[in-house]
C-alpha cells in the first residue's frame, strides 16, 4: 500500500470539495442568507486537512488498484462527513445521522431525503445539496473508468488501450488522462440540460436543481412534490432525454460526439437498455390507460417519466407510482434492481451483467443437453472472459445477499417488511425513492435513526459497486 | 432421445400411481365415501393409458441424462394431471385449474390449497391429496440423486462411485438401484415418524396426514389451522424433528442408519443448515418474548416450529407469523429463500448453494486484491469445479428472474406487489404458505385463477431445479 500516494489523493479531493462549496456560499452571500457561516466554516475546515496531505511527497513506484480502492472507499466517506457540515451547522438538518444520510445520500446520487418541507430551507443549502449529486455524479464516472480493469465492467473499451500491463507506475498518469476527457463530456452535458431548461421555462435556480439531479441521475428536487411541482411538460421531455443519456455509457458519448456513431449502434448493453425502457413504457401506459383510463398523451408522459427516472436511478417523480395500478408498480419495482448502463452516473445492478448473467445462464441449459460442449459467453463481437462471468455471477449474489441481510436488519428495528425490503433495494441502488413507508412522495424519516443510517452505507455500498467497499474492508488488503 | 424407454418408464409412473391410490380407494369404500367412484375411475384411466406403454420393448443402447431430464418432467406433469382427477371427479374442488393446482401443489410437496374448508372434504379425499406429498418426495430424492452428476449438485457422494463415464447405457441400472436403497430408506423414516405421531396421542388418520406431510415436507394438513388445531405439543416437537432430518441430505441418513456417523459430522452443508435453524430460531424467540411477551417455552416451542417448517419447505404452522413482529416475519421470509438440504425432499436453493455461492464471491474479493492468485472454492476436503460454481451460480440468477417475472405476471392480475412476490416465493421454493394475501392462515384463492396456475408452473419448476424443467422445453433438446 502507497500510504503516501493515498492521502495526498485525499488530500487533494478534500480541497476539490471546498472550492465545490464557492457557488452555494456565493448564494448565500448574494441573497444574505445566514447560513453562509456554515459554508465558510466548512470550507475552512477541509483546507486545514486537505491542504497539508495535498503537499506530501509521494513516491511514483508501486501504484496499483489496491490504492484506488482504497481512495475511491475513503474519498466518498470524507465527502459525505465533510459535506453534512453545512447541513448541521446552519441547522437546516439537526443530527448528524441526518445530515450524513442527506450528504452520503447526496454523493452516492442517491436522492433520498430526511427533509419534511425541502421548500422551506434556504436556497444556498438546496444548492449545495444538488451540487453534491453532480459532484458525486462526476466522481463515479472517472472512478469505474479508472478501475475498469480491476472491476471487470465489460463493454468499455474507449481507455482499453490506455489500460498498463505489468507496469503499475502507469495507473496514475492514465487516470489523469481519462478523468480529463470525462470532465469535459460530463460539463457539455450539464451545460446542455441546463440551458435546455431554461428555454423550456424554469428560472435558473430551477434549472440548476434539475441539471445536476438529471445529469448525476441523483433526484434531489426543491420541491416537496418533486418535478411534478414544475409542471411543465416540456421540462419533463428534456429531463426523461438528459436522465437517459445519463443513464448510458459514456464512452459511447465520446465517440459519438467525435462523429464516430458505430460503438453506439452496435453497443449490446445499450440496445438492452433502450428496449427495457420502451417496453416497460409501454406497459405502464396501457396500464394507465385501461386501469386509470387516463388520456394516451397523459399516459405516455408519465409513464415515460417515471420509467427513466427509476431505470436511470434518478428518482425524480412527476407522479406517485405507489397510486398506480398493480402492474404498474411491480414495473417500477423491477427496474430498481435493473438501473442504466455500466460507464454511466446511473446505480442498480445495471444492464450489461443482467446479458452476461442471461448467456451464461443459458450456456448453462446448453450444456446440460450437450455436455461437451464449450460455448463461450460473447458480447457483441467480443468473447467475455470466464472470470468476468464468475464476478458478475457473485456480484449478483452480493447483491440480493446484502439486501436480504440489511432488511433484516431494518425489519428489526420495528418497519413492515415491504417497506424494508424497498428501502434497502432503493438505498443500494441508489434509486431514491421506494414503496410503502418510503414512496414516491414520502421521506426517510419514517424509518428510524438506526435504519437510515443502514441506508446510508447501503448507498455507498451500491454506489461503490460493492467489490470496492469489499476490498476496503478486507484485512487481506491491509495486511499486504 | 430414446422414446420407447422414456414412454415405457412414463407407463410405469401412471401405473404407480394406479396403485397409489389403492389406500385412498380402501378408505373410501370403508367409510362408503361417494368418492370411491372417483377413485375408481382414476384408477382405470391410469391403467388404460398406463399398461400399454409399460408393455413396450425397449433398445439397451443410448440412454442417458437427457431421457432422465424429460422423464422428470413429463413424470411430475403426468402425475398431477391424473392426480387431479379425483378432486374433479369428485366434486371435492369443482374446476380444472384449482383440482391441478391442489395436485401439483401435492405432488410437488408444496402444500398451498384453493381449498376454504378443508374439514368438510371426505377423508379419502384428504387421505389421497396427502398421499400426494408422499409420492412427491420420495420421487425428488431418486430424481436428484439420479440425476445428480448432470444436475451437478455438490456434496452427494454415496452414488458417486455408480455414475458412469463415457458408456451411457449404465445410466438405468444406477438408477434403479439408487432409487431401491433411498425407498427402502424413505419407508423407514415414514413408519418411525407415523408411530411416534401416534403415541404421542394423535388418531391414525391424523398420524397419516401429517407423517406424509412432514416426510414429503409438503404441507397439507386435514385441518382449517393447520397443525395448530392438534393443540399437542409432544406431537410438534416429533414433527420438528421429522421435518429436520427430511431436510436433510438422505445419503447421510443412509451412511449413519449404518453406523458411519462421520460424513455427517463433517458434512458441511448439515453444519450450515443447522447453524441457520438454530439462529433463526433463537432470534425469533427473543423477538416473540420480548416484543409479544410469550413465556420462553412458548416462544422457543412456536419459533422452533416455524423455523424448522418454513427452512424446510414444510409449511405446517402452529401459529399465524404473519401476526408476529416485523422482525420475526423478515426472517420467516428469508428462511423461504434458503430451503433445505440437496438430496433431501425440501425445496427452496439449498444450503450448499449458499456455501458455494459465498465461497465464490469470497474469493472475488481475494482476487481483486491479489490478482494473480488461484484460489480453489472448496467445500468440506473437496475442491468444486469452476463449472460448478458457473451452474450454482447460474441457478441462483435463474431463481431471482423467475422470481421477478412471475410476480410482475402476476400483479398484472391486480394482486398487490408483496403478496405477488410472497406467492411466488412460496411457490417457486416448494413452501406453501406466503405473505399478504397467502398468509399462513390463507389460501390461494384470493389469487385469480390465471395467477393460480402461474403459481402451479412455479411449483413445478421449483421442484425440478429450474434446469430440468428448462432442458425439457429446450428445442436443442428436441432437435438433437
Ligand atoms: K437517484
Ligand atoms: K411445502
């Protein structure tokens, strides 16, 4: 391990965040609202410790994924302790289980809220909370293409060639260099969206609030009764647009900006993407038409809107799916467990290991019939290692196994069953909002201390992808 | 596909259940049941079809796994298709669909009923439908463990020196002999458990009823509340401890009833099962104590109960968990998850799936960290072969898809989403009872009859692995 290396990283994500804080304290300073002292304070606070751990020497050999692991682990855990000052300071969140809920929940693009009456806190706070979305939206972007080799996310093949062999001095010098591409193509996105919804009609601070929550597939909203509050139909269009470009591989963006649109057609993982989106679309709108008998143009854009923020893992809502009819609600269940594409600021287990999932279970039924048989598992044109199908295979059990053990856990501490059930499955997917006591319109305060605090590592487990946090905590990793 | 040896071995099924229903038929004309006729004309039926097919001549060569993956399949579809006849005929459950569903449900030890009042069938009846459960277990734990090297369940090892290598035309003797060793076995803990009901107090009749149920690990019970309304407590701790060792893998039964205890202390899918009972069954009774102040006896009696039939797949109750804290109930709902052992006449995904499955993702972890290492997921003192990490592994994918795309089927029905999933839980691990509206209490009509017979393919399914059934329907398998 580069003891070294890692805190000088951490140092410096430490600074990143306190210039992120600029623009909420510069709202706060504009519209005079008191809770710039809590800003300051923070910002203050993360120089002190992020200023003398940027400056350390670090020593260029032996950097490797152990490193990486460990930064991707411990930045997102600094960001959230840090990123709850202002909420606990000002006081717009009293507790600090609360706050770190609202901060990791914030980070993770989570969305989920503590918040009762979101409309009632100052705008300097509500800014930074969804500042946090695109913060953390940005970061897992650059973090599953950095550690993509030692992830074995398939299908993302823009860096491959960056990808060191034995030499793992070359590890940094190509994060750098893929963080940079992203950043840019993630800051033409948010500044699309963004002036998108202002044509559209929202007024900037709207505008603001929505970008960061579409572009980080986050869902934190300004509104108690989320996008629904907007209404304004065409707003609800551009974001069901940005929340699934969003929710897609962004290396296929790259290229296709470059004019270069064959990755994108011949993509597997997107095509499986896109015709999970029309199809539960269209099964939620003759759902909605035959059961509500709402009019079709009704119909298509609530259902459209709901699916994709739910697939993307945005959790936005312009409607409350929990009012719908049956069916409708066993679509939105399902799609938490699906969520975007790997590559992309979505959560969920994603769609590329549901097809490597799907043909190595069908290779399965092949082999019993011709048990000689050697088939391999191939995505697009590209034959899939057996040890990436083995990682999927146990990322699969890791994730029902973590969402049956933190239900339990919930369940005791006195929450029905469903609505446990939902909370975890929101919370590791980094969805948002869930059913029962934790619905569409609801907040997480139903659930007691104990339980959101469980659903605050939940996200990060889930926004981590959970081998990474795995790794964090393995004394296998400490010990060498 | 040899089909002269696969309809001749179909023949004898039909003929075995012929004679199957001889006991039904003596009880009915003893007790001057109408039913008799019913059984009667079963019986003939059975006959007519039957005797021809077992008449015909069948070449030695080229018989192997695939005749013994549509011979299970075909055998479990045939039986209950004919076992429902009596129901039919009878009037005792008027409608096609729901006198299949009690077959299937009997036949593939699940034990969820369309029946309202159960009480007012005639005993013959209800002697056959139990006699069902019977037949449904000893017919998995021949068919597992014939099948066993295809299947590649792990940790059977008795018959492993039987399975035949290249030269398929062994397949039958080992079957057939395999299967005369476990009936002989099955009859033994059948007898024990139908003597020890019946000194502890209960009549005959109900001695049958539930030594059938608790052998088979079916369910059905002759009474509306279930096991409950024996109101004896000597009678639950002895079908406690059937349905335990019912749970459990019949080869270790085989080696101790012979005095070789030690593949049974050492086994370590034995040591898992009884690790989840006991804890489950621990934290149950602290829950019930301390949240519905039950006396200690009272709650670890009830918990054990619970615990120990739900594990097991049984799905006898003594008490309505659906009433008992959230906590109590998530664990209840986990238990439905994990099932008892391979090899036994539980259903669910089995203990030493869960071993192997942990294993493997321990060992992704290890990977990620060491990458270069090669670590073997071993189980007990032998090491698993990738290829059976890859099918447990596929399996338990398949199990969640099935999962999910049969409780969305189902809520398109307009059932609410937690009763659909908690049927088709039920269902799909050969439980029984569910929750919500498939509460332990309940019966299956509150479910649409289309959803009924949904719930009846998932028994099937669930109680011929998934894979078999998947061969089955598989055109390779048809083609080739
Ligand atoms: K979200
Ligand atoms: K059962």
């Amino acid at each position: 391990m580069n003891r070294p290396l890692v805190l000088r990283a951490l140092g410096l994500v430490l600074l990143f965040e306190a210039g992120s804080l600029l623009p909420a304290l510069g709202i706060a300073l504009y519209l005079q609202e008191k809770a710039y002292l809590a800003f300051v304070l923070t910002i203050l606070l993360l120089t002190f410790v992020g200023l003398p751990l940027s400056r350390r020497q670090i020593p260029v050999s032996d950097v490797g994924y152990r490193e990486g692991f460990v930064i991707a682990s411990a930045s997102w855990l600094l960001m959230a302790l840090f990123g709850a000052l202002p909420y606990l300071v000002s006081g717009a969140i009293p507790g600090f289980i609360d706050a770190l809920f609202e901060a990791m929940s914030g980070f993770t693009t989570t969305g989920a809220t503590v918040l009762k009456d979101i409309e009632s806190l100052p705008k300097s706070i509500l800014f930074w909370r969804s500042t946090t979305h695109w913060l953390g939206g940005m970061g897992i972007i650059v973090l599953t293409l950095a550690l993509i080799p030692s992830l074995k996310i398939a299908g993302l093949k823009l860096f491959r060639a960056e990808v060191p062999g034995p030499n793992k001095s070359k590890v940094l010098p190509r994060v750098a260099q893929t963080a940079r591409e992203l950043y840019k193509l993630y800051i033409i996105v948010t500044v699309a969206c963004l002036v998108a919804l202002k044509i559209a009609g929202l007024n900037w601070f709207d505008s603001f609030i929505h970008t960061f929550s579409c572009v980080g597939t986050g869902g934190f909203s300004n509104y108690n009764a989320s996008t629904g509050a907007l209404n304004n139909p065409a707003a609800e269009y551009i974001m069901i647009f940005f929340m699934f470009i969003c929710g897609m591989n962004f290396t296929l963006h790259y290229h296709a900006i470059r004019g270069n649109f064959s990755p994108l057609w011949r993509d597997p993982e997107t095509k499986l993407y896109l015709a999970v989106t029309l199809t539960a679309c269209l099964f939620i709108s003759i759902n909605l038409v035959s059961m509500l008998g709402y009019s079709v143009g009704t119909a298509l854009r609530q259902s459209a809107f709901q699916t994709v923020s739910i697939l993307t893992t945005t959790g936005l809502t312009t409607a409350d799916y929990t009012l719908w009819p049956t069916f409708s609600q066993g679509v939105i269940f399902l799609l938490m467990f699906i969520g975007g594409c790997a590559g992309s600021t979505a959560g969920g287990i994603k769609n590329v290991r549901y097809l490597i999932l799907a043909k190595s279970a069908f290779r399965q039924v092949a082999k019993l019939i011709h048990p000689k048989a050697v088939i391999p598992v191939r995505l697009g044109r590209s034959v899939i290692s057996e040890e990436l199908v083995e990682n999927v295979q146990s990322f699969f059990f890791l994730y029902f196994g973590l969402l049956f053990l933190c239900t339990l856990m919930i369940t005791a501490m006195g929450v029905d069953l469903f609505s446990a059930l939902s909370a975890v499955a929101s919370s590791l997917g980094n969805v948002g909002p869930g059913f029962g006591m934790v619905g569409s319109t609801a907040n997480y305060t139903a659930i007691p201390e104990a339980g959101r605090l469980l659903c605050a590592i939940c996200m990060l487990i889930g926004r981590l992808e959970i081998y990474t946090i795995l790794v964090f905590f393995s004394a296998r990793l400490w010990r060498s």
